[in-house]
C-alpha cells in the first residue's frame, strides 16, 4: 500500500499543477534571470524555483527558511516569461508560492513588522503624503544629511528606504490631476487615467504630461478622485486578498467613471491590472467584471500608437535619450516596441539602446527595500550601461525604476534627468523645454 503524500501547500491559491508541469528545465531563462546572473545558484533562477514548487506539491520539501529565501531574492521580473520557448507562465506561478508563504510561514519578527509597515503606508495615498512630509520640509538639509554620515550608520533596510526617498515638495504633495480634461478637438476615446498610490504624490508631473499629451490626441481624460491603490505591490509580495480587495475597488471606480479606456502610465500596475481576470477568476461575482476591466487597460504607449496617426506637430527636442525598459512594461506585458516609436517620433531626438536592457535595474515594487543588497547590486549594474552611452537624459515606463536609477546614480556621481517618455512628447508637443534637473 503506498503512502499518501502530504503536499507543502494548502488548497488556497495553491501554484496550479498544469503551469508548474509545463516547464521543462531546458535552461533558457538562465542567461535572464537576474539572480542568477548574480549569484550562479540554481534555485536562484526561474527553473530552479519551479523544482522548488514541484517538490512542494509532492510533499518532498516543506515551506522552510531555505524555500523562503529562494522566493524572496525572486525579484519578479518575468524576463524569464520573455526567455522560455515553452510559454511557462512564471508570474502566477510565483504569486501563488509567494501567497502560499504569506499566509503561512513564520516570518522573523523583524522582517514581519517591515513588511508590515510598508503595507499599511505605500498602497494609501493620504498615509504616504503624511510620511512625506518631513521629506519636503526638510529637503533643503538633504545634501547635509546624506555628507553627515550618519545614513551609513542605520540598519540596512532603513538606510536603503531613506536613499531611495524622493526630493518632494509640498506642492507636489498637495497637486492632484484634474478630475476632467476635455479633448483638443473631436473626441477620439474617453479614457481613465490610474494616478497611482506613490506617483501622484512624487511624480504628479508625469501624470500631468499624461493628461496633456492624451488630450492632445483627442482623448477626453477623466482621473476618478476617489481611486485609491491597484493593488500591484500587494500582488506582487503573494499579498493575494489585500491585492484583491485593491482590484474590486479599482473596478468598480472605473465601471462608474464609464470610460472607453483605463490608461496606466506605471509598468507595475498596468502588469498587474491586466491581470485582475486571472486574479478574481474564483470569485464569481467579479470573475466577468474582472476579465472586461482587464480588456479595456492599456499602457500609455499602447493607447497611443493604437489610436493611429498622431494629431499633433512635435517640435524638436535636442537631447540624447537612454531608454530603460520597465520589466513589468517589456516583460510582463510585452510592449517594448511602442516607446520606443514614440521617442523616435521626436525631432532631434536620438535614442540610445543599453546594455542588457533586458535585465532589471533592482526596483521591482517593494524588492530594493526587502532585499536592499541584491536590488543595489543590479542598480549598480545598470547604471554602468547607462553610463556606457553618455546620455543627456533617460526614459523609463515605470516610477519605481526611476526612483531607483536617480538613487543609485547620485552614489556614482551621476546626475542624469529621468523621465517619463510621456514627459519628453509633452514637451515637444507643447514646444516646451525639459527644464533643469529634476532628481525624481
């Protein structure tokens, strides 16, 4: 008589049989996986982490401090989703796990109430501009501060949220996007604008150029006063019922905003928006709901280049643009072709191509403050290539990276203006200047 075997996870959200068996361990993620560039382990990479899911499922390892660790270095990139000639599809996969170890493993008291905090801040708007604000009253000590020392002497952790911080100001702060744009000229799409948990407070510039650059084209934009967070970073950790009460309430704002079009200008939450089909799939008041919601979400780039022919006269703008493709825009959704059309749309404009731009800069979501070392490696990394093209300025789809290049930039002494393409169309459509260096 055999023995039954005794699954490491529960029935909750447990990582889906069918897409764990669908990998077959041919090795072409490897040369893309970010940890494993790093550090060579073979647990370490997308394949050695679907063995880990496989041998839990069939009882022949537990949800331990090793199996933990392997899942938390993942940074979730998907470049490994780009890389797999299979079609493995490694993001539910990884959420299910991570879901599973959330709910279920006794994390240290002191990476519990990390985690913890963070999630009772970041997704709330109103609770991120209160904890801003000692930022922006004291943003002319800044230079002082970090020449003091005193940053080198706080715990890890502690020390990599402060250098990440944003320049703010108060104004930033307190500058909402207008709640209606009307079109130039005939109306083409209405379209619903994310604003974002953290952008709208640290780069409520980029949400501007958004609403000026769709209105342009002919969209009506409206940007519902009442949204609150998409639940990407909640997604993202395994985090998987905060993520779903996000998504409900992020659908239903926009069902009643009644717009053609849900345009996202952050990689992260588009990835993770277009994912609400999937992500609500077992409930079914919202299973439908969720899958429409997820056919109407577009990134800004897509929006753009599908509604044809631009409406606008660009101007010249002479600058030398580094293009950082956001993991969760190339990878996660597939859109590397579009930004980089629009940028070349641009008079004067010349494009500069970076070394492995295929691989993550260390953001991803709330990674470079859990696992502050490995996400500083990678920063590290990237900015080198950066640097290799001499740019004037670089372009990224998504917050999070560019909060993380400005940061590790300025410990190299670089200090490169990053923007958001959508900023740089803006400003030639507008016959605009990029202004002086902006740090966020």
């Amino acid at each position: 008589m055999s023995a039954v075997v005794s699954s490491a996870f529960d029935g909750q959200d447990a990582p889906d049989p069918a897409l764990v068996d669908a990998c077959v361990h041919c090795g072409f993620c490897l040369p893309t996986c970010p940890t494993y560039l790093i550090g060579g382990e073979e647990m370490d990479s997308p394949r050695g982490r679907i063995y880990l899911m496989r041998a839990a499922r069939e009882g022949r390892t537990e949800i331990s401090p090793s199996f933990v660790k392997h899942f938390d270095s993942c940074l979730g990139c998907m470049s490994c989703v780009t890389a797999c000639p299979s079609g493995v599809q490694y993001g539910p996969l990884l959420e299910a796990t991570r879901g599973q170890i959330e709910r279920r493993y006794p994390r240290p008291i002191s990476d519990r109430w990390f985690r913890r905090a963070l999630f009772a801040l970041l997704p709330y708007p109103g609770r991120m501009r209160i904890a801003l604000l000692p930022l922006a009253v004291l943003a002319p000590l800044r230079r002082v501060i970090d020449a003091s020392g005193v940053m080198g002497r706080l715990p890890t952790r502690i020390r990599a949220a402060f250098e990440l911080a944003p320049r703010v100001s108060l104004g930033a702060l307190f500058r909402g996007a207008p709640e209606r744009t009307a079109a130039t000229g005939a109306r083409r799409l209405t379209a619903g604008l994310l604003t974002g948990c953290v952008q709208r407070l640290v780069q409520p510039h980029v949400n501007q150029a958004t609403i000026n650059v769709l209105a342009a084209e002919g969209c009506d934009v409206i940007a519902p006063p009442a949204q609150g967070c998409c639940g990407a970073l909640s997604l993202h950790v395994g985090r998987l019922d905060d993520a779903r009460g996000h998504a409900r309430r992020t659908i239903e704002t926009f069902e009643r905003a009644a717009v053609d079009v849900v345009v996202v200008n952050a990689a992260g939450c588009g990835s993770s928006m277009k994912e609400y089909g999937h992500l609500l799939k077992d409930d079914p008041a919202w299973a439908d709901r969720a899958r429409a919601f997820s056919a109407r979400v577009r990134d800004i780039h897509e929006v753009l280049v599908e509604m044809g022919p631009s409406r606008t006269v660009k101007h010249a703008l002479p600058v030398r643009v580094a293009y950082q493709d956001a993991c969760h825009l190339a990878h996660a959704q597939g859109v590397r072709q579009a930004p980089r059309d629009l940028l070349r749309s641009i008079p004067g404009l010349t494009l500069l191509e970076i070394t492995e731009s295929e691989i993550c800069c260390g953001s991803a979501g709330v990674y470079n403050l859990v696992q502050p070392d490995t996400a500083a490696v990678l920063g590290e990394r990237k900015v080198g290539h950066i640097a290799a093209t001499n740019p004037d300025v670089i372009a990224s789809g998504n917050p999070g990276c560019a909060l993380q290049i400005v940061a590790t930039a300025r410990k190299l002494g670089h200090t490169w203006r990053v923007v958001h393409p959508v900023e740089l169309l803006d400003a030639s459509i507008r016959n605009a200047q990029l202004g002086a260096k902006r740090t966020t």
